[in-house]
C-alpha cells in the first residue's frame, strides 16, 4: 500500500462534540479550533452561527429560538492530525440529525458542566454513542466556577452514563480557588496565572510535584493535590487504550474552556489516543479505510440555502479509498454511475471546491434530491454500510391542510422532508391523512416552516393520541396479518412503506409484545 495514503488515513481524527444545552460545546468548540488556527479569533463560531441564521428563509426558526437547528462540519489541521469535527446541534430539543451525526464519526467529545453533572440530552447521546461502541473523551467543564467536587462528577458519570471513568487530568481547587490542572497523560503540571487565562501557552509548567516552587506558588493548595494525584495512583481505574477503544472506558479532562485551561492538556491527549478511521460495517462484509477503492455514505441532508432550487447537500462520509474531483462512482440505490465533480469540503472558516479526500473526511455533495440518508457510493462493488438507523419518534403529531388544494403538494413536501430525514412520517392503514413522527417537538416546527417556504403548503399540526412507535415484523406472515386486522387503529406505513405499530403507552405496548410473541417489535429500523 501506499505510504503516503496510509499516513493520511492514520493521521485522521473525525469526532463530534456532544453535550447537554449550555455546558459549553460551542466555547470548548471555539478553543480547539483557535488551537488548530482554523480561526483567528474567540466568538468566530457564535458569529458565524448568527450569520448563518440570515442566509435561508426556513432557519428564521432557528433565529427566533436562539438556537442551531443544522450541524456542520468543520476541517483543521493540529499538530500532524488532520482533524474532522462533527457540530451537533446542542438545544434540547434535538433531532434524529444529531444521532444521525453521530454515526459518521469514528469517536466523541463529552461535554460536561462540572455544577450540572450527567443531564438528560447527554444521557441519550451517549446511549446513541454506545450503539456502535464509539470511544468518548469526557471534559468537565467550568471548574472556574463552584461545583460538585471531582469524584462525585467521575461517580455520577459512572453511574449514569454506565462507562468506567478514568482521570487523566485532575485540577487544583475550583471556583475562586482553581488553580489549573494536573495532567496525569503528560504528568505536567500547568498553573494559571489569573488574569491571563486567555490564550492557551500561557501559564506555568512544572514537570515535578515534588517541586518546592510548588508550595511557594499553590501553599496548602500544594500539598492537598499531592496528595490527592497519590490516592488517584491508587484508587482510581487505570487507562487501557482497548478499554476505550471499545467504548467501555472514557478519559476524564477537567477545564474551563471559556479560560481555555486545561482545553490543550485535552486536545494533546485526545488527538494521540482517539482512534484513526477504521473498518465501517457493510451488508456484506467489514470495509477497510486502507482499502484502495472508494466508498462513502450519505448521513445528512441539508437544504441548501436556496430553497427555490430545491438544491441539496448530502454530508458523505468517506469510509475507504481516495476520493478525487472528477471520479465516477456508482450510488447503489438508483442503480446508476454519478460524477462526483462538485463536493465541497468544510474548512472550519469557508467551504472549499475539494479535490482529494480521504477516508475519514466528510465531503459535501450537491443535488437535487436524488440522495437519501443511507446511500453507499462505491467504485464497483455493490455495498450497503449499515448503522444509519431511524430512530422510533416519541412525538406524534397529525397534519392538518389548511386550503385542500395543496394535498398534492402536502404530499410532495412531505416525502421530500422524509427523504431528507428532517421528519418520519407515517400514513395510517386504515384511514387518510399523515401523521409526522419526530425524537424532538422542534422537528415539527421546521417541517411546517419548511412546507410553507419551499412547497407554498399552510399545515398546522395538531397533536394525536400516540406516543411509541414500533416497526413490526414477523416470521410467520399470517401471524403479521392477524396482528394488524386486530389493531385497525394503530397500524401505519412509514415512508419506506415499512409497517409500523402506533399506541398510546409502553404499557399498550408492552401488553401487545405479551400476547403477541412471535412478531418482532424494533425501536430502529435500519434505513433502506
Ligand atoms: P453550548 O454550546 O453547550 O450550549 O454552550 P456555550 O459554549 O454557548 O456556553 C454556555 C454558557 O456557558 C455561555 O455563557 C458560556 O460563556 C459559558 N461558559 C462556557 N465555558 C465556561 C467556563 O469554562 N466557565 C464559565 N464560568 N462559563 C463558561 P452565556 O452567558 O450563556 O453566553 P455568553 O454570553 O457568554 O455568550
């Protein structure tokens, strides 16, 4: 193989940042980019998040609720690593895109507040994170203020994320007292000096804890981390690099990335241990990124910024092979060889006409609608990678047309959406009418926003009586059968026409796994 495309695969790192609202993901986001020169000044990312926000009609929602609807991707190079990061939108609201995400990326960034601990929308990402085994890289973020103390943090994340927790940076007091951090990777110890926490070499290094300029500089402070750095030695669960390979060990950084301490010790020890791209799952076999062949698949769709185009940017991750401007693939679903002549990579400041990409990167391809989520792309082979789920919906909510005309156009608007994976929606067997599915309420918002700027559609939706959703086989067709004459009511088809049980509770629904044993009920469905 060739040395230079085996070095450019090894020295990928592709990871998302994860993180409940408001733990800090956009500033810690804002640091490693300033790090990795990608931009040249703080409040970048916040600036470029609100100008985003006037360039499409249908993101006015965005800028009404203050909030990132769409993710993106941004490309820099640190040290010798070329690094892919992977924005999640962070609201609380959150959609199938961030999961969706989350299944390009080869490992993650946890975010953590350190007075919050664990929330909820970190606790369902990290379920999402599990799915595939993806290694996680924890921060604890804003030691610079007061908190719960380091350990309970470590337990709650134990507890709560069920992931053995190992320290690898410990700090020196918190709040008014936080003093920097010790990094137990590089056994360095970096002091801040107060009012100058702004940029990321600043500060004191000292190599040797024993260091008597320690106490002139920490006093009982000093003595205190020694010994608590001794008990860790002990007590705390060691680093093993397969451990958190295989998702079951995350490294534990303490910081405040808003003072940018402690964001260095964490991106020096992320980019050495995170993983470079590595084999990607396909119907018929594991794919190597060393592979010479090229192959990639779509995980999101963007409507583009110009609605009236119905132009499209599919999000391709690369899994194996070079991709060079120009190449021919074959897009397996349609059936028909496509010139790939005008992707777009996403540098952190600009987007930029790509010629050369590697397993690892994510490259932007324009159309008009003719890529799904899921779609492989390969040079001959036909493959199909797996993993791209949808997720079942637990929010349901009943489209209602204001001016009938438009049902064609509804329809239209409503599949394209689907397509796109902005929303799921489902035609009830027995009766007309559509019914939209979404993991977060926000998705019903965009999707009326959207029928109305891109398809002319005035929908309002009104809520229905479901709250589970099950995709349902069977075996035994006759069986299938039985099941859906029995319940006339809570049967629909999805946009892939694949048959779906609708109920009111996990109580109905766990009645009906009861009495009906031999059908399958799937919270995922792998997308076709
Ligand atoms: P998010 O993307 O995860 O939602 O979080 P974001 O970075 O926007 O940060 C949320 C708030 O937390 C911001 O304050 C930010 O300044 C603050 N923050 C981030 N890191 C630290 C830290 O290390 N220490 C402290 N004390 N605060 C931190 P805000 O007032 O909501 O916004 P802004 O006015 O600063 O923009």
């Amino acid at each position: 193989m060739d040395r230079h495309y085996q070095n450019e695969i090894d020295r990928r790192r592709t990871f998302g940042i994860i993180s409940h609202p408001d733990a800090g993901k956009t500033t810690l986001t804002e640091k490693i980019l300033l790090f990795g020169g990608a931009i040249q000044q703080a409040g970048s990312v916040k600036a470029k998040k609100a100008a985003r926000h006037a360039t499409s009609d249908w993101m006015a929602i965005e800028k009404e609720r203050g909030i990132s609807v769409t993710s993106s991707v941004m490309k820099f190079n640190y040290r010798d690593f070329e690094i892919n990061l992977l924005d999640t939108p962070g609201h609380e609201d959150f959609s199938e895109d961030t999961y969706r995400v989350l299944t390009a990326v080869d490992s993650a960034l946890m975010v953590i507040d350190s007075a919050k601990g664990v929330e909820p929308q970190t606790e369902k990402l990290m379920a999402v994170c599990r799915m595939r085994n993806t290694p996680i890289v924890t921060f604890i973020n804003k030691l610079d203020r007061e908190g719960m103390s380091p350990l309970d943090i470590l337990h709650d994340s134990e507890d709560k994320l069920q992931s053995e927790c190992t320290p690898l940076s410990w700090p020196i007091g918190m709040g008014k007292r936080f003093k920097g951090v010790y990094n137990r990777f590089g056994s360095q110890l970096h002091l801040f000096e107060a009012g100058r926490q702004t940029r990321g070499g600043d500060g004191i290094i000292i190599n040797d804890l024993s260091d008597p300029v320690l106490d002139d500089l920490l006093g009982s402070q000093a003595d205190q981390l020694r010994e608590e750095i001794e008990l860790l030695e002990v007590a705390a669960n060691p680093f093993e690099l397969d451990h958190f390979l295989n998702g079951g060990q995350t490294p534990v950084f303490f910081g405040s990335a808003i003072n940018n301490f402690g964001v260095r010790e964490m991106l020096d020890a992320f980019v050495e241990l995170a993983p470079h791209p590595g084999d990607r799952a396909a119907l018929t076999r594991d794919v190597s990124p060393y592979e010479a062949p090229f192959s990639g698949f779509a995980f999101k769709i963007q409507a583009n910024m110009n609605p009236a185009h119905r132009d499209r940017i599919a999000f391709v991750r690369i899994c194996s092979g070079k991709f060079t401007r120009g190449m021919k693939v074959m897009h397996h679903r349609i059936g028909k060889e496509v010139t790939l002549a005008n992707a777009t990579i996403f540098m952190a400041n600009d987007r930029e006409n790509v010629d050369v990409a590697y397993p690892g990167d994510i490259i932007g391809i324009h159309n008009h609608g003719t890529i799904k989520i899921g779609d492989t792309f390969s040079e001959k082979e036909p493959l199909k990678f797996t993993g791209i789920p949808n997720f079942a919906p637990e929010h349901f909510m009943r489209v209602h047309l204001k001016n009938p005309i438009k049902a064609k156009q509804l329809q239209k608007g409503l599949i394209q959406l689907a397509e796109e994976g902005a929303v799921q929606v489902f035609r009830p067997v027995r009766s007309n009418g559509y019914i939209l599915g979404a993991v977060g309420m926000l998705q019903f918002d965009v999707t009326m926003a959207r029928l109305k700027a891109e398809y002319g559609v005035d929908a309002v939706y009104e809520p229905v009586g479901f709250t589970v959703a099950r995709w349902v086989d069977c075996e035994n067709a006759k069986k299938l059968d039985e099941f859906e004459r029995k319940h006339p009511n809570n049967m629909a088809v999805d946009a892939e026409e694949c048959l779906t049980f609708l109920t009111t509770s996990e109580w109905q629904l766990g009645y009906a796994k009861e009495n009906w044993p031999d059908i399958r009920f799937h919270k995922t469905r792998e997308i076709n």
